[in-house]
C-alpha cells in the first residue's frame, strides 16, 4: 500500500503553524502565513491574524493558568485567538 502524499500546506496542521512560545501562554500557533499568501485562509478582518492560539487544550485550563498571573485572555470575536490579555479584578476583598 501507497500512503497518499500529504495534501496542502506543508508549513501548518489546519491553517495554524507554530509561532514559539509565549512568556503567559506557553506554547502557541499563529494563521500560517503561506496559507495567508496563497489565499488558502481568509485573513481575519478583525485582527488581521496577529491573535495567538494556546496550545492549551481546553479554554477552562487556560483561564486558571493564567489566573495566576492575575490575567484574562482577550479574545478576537473574528477567529477567537487571544489577542491580548487584561488584569483580572481581585474579589477576595481583604488587605493582606
Ligand atoms: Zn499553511
Ligand atoms: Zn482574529
């Protein structure tokens, strides 16, 4: 038996290409920019692809690994990568 040929892009798994690791969310994906350049994925009209995806698995993960940094994710609302992050408010209500 002959294994098929890889179809598509060689540089990404489904349009996202690994772009390092971030200092808060570890390890990350980007839209692969070949896909970009070859029409293959429509550029995000809201943040122009520059949103990272965690390699996290589940967004709850994410959201309690951060949380010890005192962050939230700041989601793109056109691909739902995290574009940024926020300061979480502190609700524990005491002074230490
Ligand atoms: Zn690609
Ligand atoms: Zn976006």
């Amino acid at each position: 038996m002959i294994l098929p040929r890889l179809a598509g892009c060689p540089y990404c798994i489904d349009g996202y290409q690994p772009a390092g690791v971030d200092l808060y969310l570890g390890p990350v994906y980007m839209a692969c920019q070949i896909c970009i350049d070859n029409d293959a994925i429509d550029v995000c009209a809201d943040c122009g692809c520059d949103s990272l995806f965690p390699a996290f698995t589940s967004a709850h993960r994410l959201a309690e690994h951060l949380a010890r940094y005192g962050l939230a994710p700041v989601l793109c609302l056109g691909c739902f990568g995290i574009t940024d992050f926020r300061a979480i408010e502190d609700h524990s209500g005491g002074t230490r």
